[in-house]
C-alpha cells in the first residue's frame, strides 16, 4: 500500500443517540455516570465529569456496568421454590401470586408476634426507606450488612469525633503531604481514593501503606510497612507512645476541640469511677487555670488545665489527658516493645513517628480565611496539620477492631489534624456525635410500630435492646452485653441464631441483595445446612424464606419466594442525606437513579416492591385513611415522603418552585430536576464554613439551613469515650441494669474508655504454634462486590483465586508453581491453588474476595474456574467462638460493636495432591432458575 | 510488505505513569466498551460465561513482582498497549496492506477490509500488543481510539483516548510526543520517561514513567527531615506533667 493512499477515516462518527446520566451501582462508590444510549440500548458508560464523586473518571466495574445489565444471570420474573431448599428448583408466578404469598406470611406474623420477621437488608442503599419500612411492620429484627463490613470504623469514628472515613470524611487532598492508609486494599470510597492518590503523586506528597499484603495502593505507596495481621493497634499506640514522650501533640487543639481537660473519677472505690465530674446542668467539669477550680467545660473565658488532679466528692478527678498521658507512656507501648509483634521494626515505628510529628508541626499550613468559633471567639486565619489518613475493613475486620480504629481516630486528633486544612475532613451530613444519633429501639407492640428506630448509639447500659428477662430482645443479638454497641446491627449472626433458635425460634427471614449462602456468611457450608435443616415435624428449622435479587445468586436457591429486582439502570433510587449520602467535604449533595432502560422482564425495583407491600399489610405512613396505598412506588415515595416536616429523601430542588435547598415541602417535578441537572443536586459549604466543622459557627448555621440537623450542634472530640465507662460501671456492680455474671469481666476488659489493644481473639482460642499463619482476603479492585462474576468482561480479569502464599511460606514447605494446598483452621479444610508472593507478611496467605462461585450459580457453566479452581476462605472462618465449656454460644466478634472478626483467621498450611483440579469443599451444582449464558459475545457490532 | 512513513506530522502516543498505576483495570475494560462498538468488528469473548472465556483486549494490566536480595518486594503494576513504534515491525510484515502507520498522527491501525487474518503482524510484534479476535478472523489493536481524539461530536475535554479519560488515579496522559512542548514530552523528560525494549529497535511513542524508588526497598527511609528520630523530652508520666504543665502556658 503506498502511504498517499492511506484509508480515509470517518474520526468524527456519531457515537449515541442520547445521553442519559444516573448513578453507578456496580460497587458502593456511587459515581455519577453517562450512559450513552443507540438504538435503545446502553452503548457506552463513562464517569460524568461534574459529578462530585467521581469527577468524570469510572473505574472497571462501572465501565463493565453493560455486561451486568445485559447478564444472563438475571432474573426473569418471581418464583415459588417447587423442590426442596438449596436444589435450586423453581416455578415462576405472577407477581400478584407472589405478593399475596408474602402477605399471607407476613400479615399474620405481625398482628401476633412482629418479631417472627427477621428482615436484613445486605447491600442496601436505600437504609432510611427500609428501616422505615422495618419499623412499621413492628419487627425489632432489621439492619443491613455493615456488622460484618465496617462497623468498628464506623462506630468508633462517631463514638470518637463525629464520624469515620469514607461516606464520614476524606483526607484533604489538595492539601495532605503526608498520607498513611491502613488496611486498605480496594474499598470504599473506590474511585476518589484511587484519585486523591493521583493527586498527591502530582504534588509529591508521601504515601505510607500499612497493609500485610502490597497490592494495589500500598504498590504505589512511597513506603510500605507489611504489619503483621491484627497488630494496626499496637503499632498506632507505639506511634502515639513516641509522640507523647517528645511533646509532639498539638496542644492547643486539645485544650479547645477534645474532651482532654475533662476531670474523670479516678478513685477505684467510687461508684462513678471512670465517669466525669459533672456541675449544674449535668455537664462535665475541666479545671481552670485561672481560678484552680472546676467549671463547665463550655464556659467563656475558662483556660482549662491538662495536668491538675482534684479533690471532690471524696473521689480524686484527673482530667483525661493526664490518665491518657500515663497510659500511653507506659513502656509496654514503646516500639521495642512492641515492633516483634507488630512485625515492624522499633527503628521504622520510631521514624514514622517523626515524620509525622514533622510534617504536621514543622509543615503547618494556613489559610487566610478568617472564621468564628461556637464560643464567638474570631480567628484570623485556618491552620493546619498536613497529614492524613484513611482507613476501612483492613483494621475493622478483627475482633480488636474497634480500639484499633478508635486508636487511630485518637492519633489524628493528637496531632490536630483532625477538620484542619491538609487533615482529615468530614462530608455533610457528618460530623455528628453521638447526641445527634438516635439510641437503638426494639420495643416490640404486636400489630403496631415498633417504638423507634432499629439502630443507633447505645449511651449507657439502659440503651441495650433486652428483653425483660435479660436475654437478647433481637434474633442478631445486637445491643447485648456481648457486644452492646453494635450500631449497624450484626447480619452474620441472624441465620445461625434462628437456626439454634437462640434468643428465639424466627418464622420468616426476609433478606434482600444478601449472598448469605455463600460470601456473605462466615461457614458457608454450614449456613447451607441450617437453611435446609428440619425438625422433629419434618418442617424446616428456619420455616420461610423472602428474597430479593436481580441476579441468580447463590442464595436465591435457598429461598421459598423470590422477588426478582430489577438491574441498577433499570430503576429509581436516591442516594440520600437521611441515608449514607454522597456529599464532599466542600459541599452537600444527593443524587437518584431512574429507569434510563425500561425492564424487559417480569421484575420490578425492590423498594417499590417493599412499599406495594407495605400497603397491602396496612402499614402505617404507607396506607392512607381511606385504605389506598399512600405511595403509587419508589419513585412518588423519593418525591412526597417527608421524614421531618419539609425535610425528605431529596434534599436539592425543594418546594413548589423547586428552589429549596435542603428543606422545602414536597416538589411534584423534583426527579425530572434531578434528571435535567445530570442526576445529583450539590450545594457548596462557604469558605468561612470550611473547616473546623464542628466548632465553626457558619457550618453550623449552614447545617441548620441545610435541614441537615434542627439547630446548632456544637461538640468536642472525645478521646475518652464516657460510655464505655458507664458498660464498665455495670461491671463492676452499679446501676440497676446489670451484665449477667459470665460477661462482667469481659466487658471490664473490653470496654476501656482510652483504647487498648488486646490480641485477636482467635490468637488465644487456637495453639497459635499448630496454626502460625495469618489467612486474610481483599477485594479485587476490578471486582469488589460479589456480582461481578457472571460479568463477562470482569471474569476473564478476575475468573480464578488462587491462595498468595508468601515467599516464605512457599520456601518452607517446599511448594512449587502449579502447587496445590490444603489449610485448615480450627473450624474447616480447604484444597486451593497456592501461588508464590514475597511482597507479603512473611506468615500470611490471602486470596481474592467473593472469586469463587457455586456450580450453577450466576449463570455460569459448571466447569467455571469460579466454580472450580476458584474457592472460598469462608469456609476456614466459624460465626462462633471455640466452646468455652460454659454452653454458651460466643459470636467471632468484636466485644464491643459484634462486628464479624474475619481477619483474625489463623491457618496451617500443607501440600496437596492435586487431584482433579477442582477447590475442596466442592458443594453440589445447583439448578439454575435462569439457564446458562451465551457461548460468544460480541457486544455493540449493531450499535455503530 | 508495506512501508512505514518515513516521518509523520505528530507523534500521537501516551505516557503511563508506573508510580501512580495502582492495577485497578479501569483501563482495560473503558477500552473494551469503547471499541466494541466503535472502530471495526467487536471485540468479541468466546465461551463469555463458560471453563476457558477468551475476549479480545487491546489493553491490558500486567501484574510484575520485584525483588532483590534483602529487600522487600515490590508489585509493579504494567498496563500494556500497542505502542505506535516509528518503526513498527507488524506493519511492514503485514502481507496485505491492511497494518499501517498513519503519516498524520503515527498512529498505528488495522484497516479490517484488508486484513486476512494471518496473524503475522502479532508474531512480529515484540511487545504482544495486537490481538486476533476469534469471532471475527480480524486482528485488533490500540487505536490511540482515534474515533475519538478527532470526534466533533464527544466535548473537546473528551477528545482523548477512553483509557485516558477514565483513569481514576491519572496514571494515562495522551499527546504529541514530536512537540517537544506537549503535556508528554515534558512528563517524560521530567521523569525519565522510559522506551519499552529499546534493544527491539522499533521505536516506540508511548513512554513510560518508571516508579520513584520506594523508601523501604532503598533501605534509607526516605526521610528529608534534619532529625530522623523524635527527641524524648520525657522519660516518666512525671516528667510529661511537668512539661505539659510549662506547655501549657505557652498556649
């Protein structure tokens, strides 16, 4: 060919015949995305470029977003169960079939015994609307999945400052010089992690990853320290140790935003040990420098003193610092003392801790913005301590998991980097302390609403959810003495406990976009026997199962009634500020899906299922008086529904006239606003508001005008968490609600007001020497959520989990490429693929989340590597403790908030015979209700 | 055989940036729905849902790990493209005509009407950037997505390259590499942008950027601060008091 003659391209082709913009759902992250549209079907998904989340830039999953809502795997209209339970046999049926079979279940239930619902919503981002839905059915059984994703940041974040990371707050990229990020493989948030990183690479700001595994972000960190498993707390109270000792602290943070003047009981003897000296009105006392007498810490003009100790009540008060002081000066957290367990050298402990005491308090940054405090007080200018952090289910996932994350909360805010420019920073609707938080509820009135709200944040020992007798008022256990502030609920425990009918016998489990027959549960194979164990009657254990998924699932097998979803561009939705909203620490936002593709089967969006539902049982708020349903669907619910007079789902285009921002009565056009505005609403904090958020008097305006709280809720970082003392003081015998004898201790050694770090629970429950290996999972960034392997794009990145076996490991046992293990743990035995990895812990394995699959499930061909080769550490991990001869059953949880403790696995390992190839445990091939997918694609040769 | 211009007016390419590529794949799957539908045959997956699925990419992640004697390992995260070589061995064994270099861009493409599917131009490529679809018998390969980079119909901020647009962490930049002025030149001369197998002699225009070196691995901490190690004021709770309490008066 000669080059004058080279083909004449057409470079400027049409490339859709319509832009529609909604939301992704392919992981957590929700980023606005375009979803360019020809000839009817979705061509082409790329990130929307004014969208506050992801800024036009969209990651694997949401680029695959086509594959998912063209899958096979996709459900095609409701189904009864026709064969037994796990067989995977069905019959499709109509959907007024299927809504009178669940209110045949249902409405009985809850005029006799509400709490026979046991209704766990999994990956839900519509929590605000099915709580509510919760409530006024009457069950106190509801919550969605974080008990076994993130509680412990979550709650330590709010019992601590007001708020964790991700949908709480995120480093101030443009500022940060320093980053540490914990734990973290890809997690939420997915995208603006993946670009604040980017930034900070442009403006060569360092980046220290702690993770035993370096992958994905910690590949990239400028350092990376690979802690051993279940140690972060150890390691970031060494870290504190050495700050402490030379002086390196922002003191005048404290003094002003913390609790650390706050005088505490110090005396033993005291009924209020622990507790906080309070005056007139109940409110805590500091002591004056001035004056040298204790006054209400929120008093104009008092100088509060970190060191006095005083005499009162005839008790000894010392203010928090000081007993903060002395516990963390101790030498058992000096680095030396700690860098053999943490598997980090004292010298690296040591300099880090230098670092950070560098760039936060030789670095400082301002900002000349002048701003006012709560007290009225002017400053001049923002200043600000350059080093960040962030952290998710890396260090929340242990049974340790809440000191640690409430250790790492503390060294940010001792270093006063905390809501300071290049610190940590909330996003509206946070922060928000405890106060602000309703406490949990589970009064149970059959045939009426339950008393409030499921969840929340228990203050004391009279905030448990118990039942006269003492025991557990919820099937989960949640809000017990076991673990009494389990704030998101704790989902892996509700098919165990109905199954052991411990509290109490369920009839109806209820779940929704919850894979608990495989990924989602710890013993998976175990949770397939208590789905399908009956009893004496020959009846099953757990009698009747509801679910909801738009997908062939793992669990949908395990189901009597299926209520087919639609897929995430095929509905409406709001990601919502009554709900985990989707807001920049610069300003508030919100923002909806709608149908951008009509359905082209017999499914319909969940909640709109939820609220015909609701209607049909009479619920309260969801039938108006004449009978009729209030709500024609989700989409009229999103538009009218007001949770609080002018305040509702949608907080952007309020009013009549759609100006209203934040509050406003009912808009009847809002969505439409929502759809012509790119699908979200934002609305920018003013410079002055910026920072500082809790203390900063024009963020509090700004909030109260937002409707995002009712008025001024200025507060302080507490360091010491009083009610954790208050679950101590039961402990040791005061108060009239009183710990049953078996848990005092525990919780004495558990709920610690500073944090402690105790080892993993499974470390002194197994001879650590038989099992000397740490066993973890992450998820892969390309497949984070478990519905990406009927992607045919996604599999064929991530179609197969081998165990990453550290280099080590290998070398000890004499593995070899191609090897095959088997690793057992005190609960189970699994047959996996090993390969070599030396930029791991050198005693850990770990493999991919949620890879493997169940032959028959999503669509996928039986011999599927994820079927396969691919496998399951579920398997390896129990819900339930060792036995410890007392007959009770004691939860793989952290003690303090029942989240599922994971990563604190301990394995041995040995070489396998290979045998045919196929992972152990090997379950059955269930039938799949939806056939299987196409031989060959080729997607979009009619779309040009 | 077919020639390869001798020179073209621009030298379209990107410089990828391994200091900031933390392996997600966002780039490898926007190319995939990009050109699927877009520039020549899709790009089809055989056996999609089945034991052995084979798609045809024309970008992918290559995850590498490096390790020396006494050091800790390093994962290096390589996305691999076709690399618009100046002298591009897959064009001039290309038997038909169909592989050629464009004299306005330098970019390299597949005209699908000329190709046979013979699969020579793959076996010539030293980098492994060029792939035959099994559905269509067609060879694919990076376009530099040129229904894009011209498109009069996308904004013109969106007139780069899919991967390039929706790269979360900014690893990808896109321009003219013989405007020694561009974005890219300039990105490669700052960072020592690295020709991928220059022993090939092939020429490449894509650039990489290679990974700044990571303080654990080099050993010295990486630390630029005048004391590496924090200064203890207080050996006892009791000395921290006393210290606390003079701090104190200072605020």
């Amino acid at each position: 060919m000669s080059l004058s003659s080279q083909p004449q391209l057409d470079t400027s082709p049409d490339v859709s015949d319509e832009i529609r913009h909604t939301t992704c759902y392919m992981c957590a992250c929700r980023c606005g995305i375009n979803v360019h549209m020809k000839n009817g079907k979705v061509k082409y998904i790329e990130g929307n470029k004014d969208h506050p989340v992801n800024k036009g830039v969209l990651c694997a999953k949401g680029s695959a977003g086509i594959m998912q809502h063209y899958s096979p795997a996709r459900l095609k209209a409701p189904m009864k169960r026709v064969g037994p339970r796990g067989s995977g046999q069905f019959e499709e049926i109509s959907w007024e079939e299927a809504m009178e079979t669940a209110v045949s279940w249902l409405a009985p239930l809850r005029k006799e015994a509400p709490e026979k619902l046991a209704f766990f919503t999994g990956r839900d981002q519509s929590q605000s609307m099915t709580g509510w839905w919760a409530q006024a059915y009457g069950t106190p059984n509801y919550a969605a999945h974080g008990g076994f994703c993130s509680v412990n940041m979550a709650a330590a974040g709010i019992y601590t400052m007001g708020g964790a990371f991700w949908e709480f707050g995120a480093p101030d990229w443009e500022h940060t010089r320093l980053f540490m990020i914990f734990g973290v493989a890809e997690d939420h948030d997915s995208n603006p992690i993946k670009m604040g990183i980017g930034r900070l690479k442009e403006r060569g700001a360092k980046i220290i990853g702690v993770n035993p595994i370096r992958s994905g972000y910690n590949a990239v960190a400028d350092e990376w320290v690979g802690i051993t498993p279940g140690t972060d707390g150890l390691f970031i109270l060494a870290i504190i140790h050495e700050l402490l000792k030379a002086g390196k602290v922002d003191l005048d943070y404290l003094v002003r935003y913390t609790n650390a003047p706050f005088l505490v009981n110090d005396d033993p003897e005291s009924k209020d040990y622990g507790l906080f000296l309070r005056g007139r009105n109940n409110k805590p006392q500091v002591m004056d420098r001035k004056t040298g007498k204790p006054v209400a810490f929120d008093r104009k003009g008092v100088t509060p003193d970190l060191v006095k100790t005083h005499k009162a009540k005839g008790s000894t008060w010392r203010p928090v610092f000081q007993l903060l002081a002395e516990k963390y000066l101790s030498e058992e957290n000096a680095a030396e003392n700690v860098a053999g367990r943490c598997g980090v050298s004292a010298d690296t402990i040591r300099r880090i801790a230098a670092e950070l005491a560098h760039v936060a308090f030789e670095e400082e940054i301002t900002i000349d913005q002048p701003w006012t405090d709560w007290k009225g007080q002017k400053h001049d200018k923002m200043i600000g301590r350059p080093v960040s952090f962030h952290a998710m289910r890396g260090i929340s996932a242990h049974s340790n998991g809440f000191q640690t994350c409430r250790a790492l909360h503390m060294l940010q805010i001792l270093l006063g980097s905390v809501e300071v420019p290049g610190g940590f920073r909330f996003k509206p609707t946070y922060p928000k302390p405890v106060e602000a938080h309703p406490a949990p509820h589970c009064k149970v009135t059959p045939g009426a609403p339950l008393d409030g709200p499921h969840l929340g944040y228990p203050r004391g020992p009279e905030d448990l959810c118990l039942a006269e007798d003492g025991s557990a008022a919820r099937i989960d256990k949640a809000f017990t003495w076991d673990n009494p502030l389990s704030a998101h609920g704790m989902m892996h425990m509700v098919i165990s406990n109905a199954h052991a009918g411990d509290p109490y016998k369920i009839d109806t489990l209820f779940m929704y976009m919850a894979n608990m027959s495989w990924n989602s549960s710890m013993n998976s194979a175990g949770v397939m026997q208590m789905l399908t164990d009956r009893d004496e009657s020959g009846e099953y254990v757990i009698p009747r199962i509801i679910y909801s998924d738009a997908y062939s699932s793992e669990m949908v097998a395990y189901a009597d009634l299926i209520l087919p979803d639609t897929t995430y561009l095929e509905r409406h939705d709001c990601i919502s500020l009554l709900d985990r909203p989707i807001c920049e620490a610069d300003a508030v936002a919100d923002s909806i899906r709608w149908p951008v593709v009509e359905p082209d089967r017999d499914v319909r969006c969940f909640q709109s299922v939820l609220i015909e539902l609701g209607a049909r049982l009479g619920l309260p708020g969801m039938v108006n008086e004449d009978g009729s349903p209030t709500y024609k669907d989700y989409a009229d619910y999103i538009q009218n529904h007001e949770r609080r007079p002018g305040v509702g789902p949608l907080a952007g285009f309020r009013g009549k006239d759609g100006t209203g921002k934040g509050r406003g009565e009912p808009n009847p056009n809002q969505i439409q606003a929502y759809i012509d505005n790119g699908g979200f609403w934002i609305d920018h904090i003013p410079p002055e508001a910026a920072y500082y958020k809790p203390w900063n008097a024009a963020y509090q305006d700004w909030a109260v005008e937002r409707g995002l709280y009712d008025k001024p809720q200025p507060y302080l970082f507490q360091l010491y968490v009083e009610p954790l003392a208050r679950f101590q003081r039961a402990a040791r015998g005061h108060g009239d609600i009183q710990p049953p004898e078996h848990l005092r201790q525990h919780i004495l050694e558990n709920m610690e007001p500073l944090p402690s770090w105790r080892p993993p629970f499974e470390d002194t429950a197994v001879d650590t020497e038989e099992y000397p290996f740490h066993a973890l999972t992450q998820r892969p960034a390309a497949m984070y959520h478990s519905w990406g392997s009927q992607n045919a794009w996604l599999r064929q990145i991530h179609g197969a989990n081998p165990l990453y076996v550290s280099g080590e490991i290998f070398a000890r046992y004499g593995f070899k490429d191609g090897d095959w293990a088997w690793v057992t743990s005190r609960h189970g035995r699994i047959k996996v693929p090993v390969v070599r990895m030396d930029a791991l812990n050198a005693n850990t394995v770990w493999t991919w989340n949620a890879i493997g699959k169940r032959a028959g499930a999503w669509a996928l061909d039986e011999k599927a590597p994820e079927a396969t080769r691919g496998f399951l550490l579920n398997h390896l991990i129990s819900e339930l403790l060792p036995p410890k001869k007392d007959g009770m059953r004691w939860s793989n949880s952290d003690p303090v908030t029942g989240q599922a403790a994971w990563f604190d696995l301990r394995v041995k390992i040995e070489r396998a015979d290979p045998g045919n190839g196929v992972s152990q445990p090997h379950a059955p091939t269930q039938k799949s209700p939806v056939g299987q997918g196409p031989d060959t694609i080729a997607y979009g040769g009619d779309l040009k | 055989m077919t020639n390869l211009p001798s020179a073209t007016e621009k030298k379209l390419g990107l410089a990828i940036d391994l200091d900031t590529c933390v392996g997600c794949h966002a780039c490898v799957i926007s190319c995939k729905e990009w050109n699927t539908s877009n520039y020549g045959a899709p790009l089809s997956d055989v056996d999609a849902y089945g034991a052995s699925p084979v798609g045809t990419f024309l970008n992918r992640v290559h995850t590498f790990e490096i390790k020396a004697d006494n050091r800790p390992a390093q994962t290096l995260h390589f996305p691999k493209s076709c690399l618009h070589c100046e002298d591009a061995p897959c064009v001039t064994v290309c038997p038909t005509g169909a592989s050629y270099k464009r004299t306005q861009d330098g970019i390299v493409l597949v005209n699908e009407d000329d190709c046979m599917g013979c699969g020579l131009c793959a076996w010539a490529c030293p980098y492994g950037a060029r792939e035959m679809d099994a559905e269509a018998g067609i060879m694919k390969k990076c376009t530099l997505c040129v229904d894009r980079i011209y498109n009069e119909n996308i904004p013109e901020e969106d007139r780069v390259p899919s991967c390039v647009r929706t790269c979360p962490a900014g690893a990808r930049h896109f321009g003219d590499f013989a405007d020694p002025d561009s974005n890219v030149s300039r990105l490669s001369a700052e960072r020592g942008g690295v020709e991928l197998m220059a022993a090939q002699k092939t020429r490449p225009v894509n650039r990489y950027l290679p990974p700044r070196p990571k303080a654990d691995v080099t050993g010295d901490g990486q630390i630029d601060i005048p004391n590496p190690f924090l200064e203890a004021k207080n050996q006892t709770a009791k000395g921290f008091l006393g210290w606390l309490d003079k701090a104190l008066e200072k605020i």
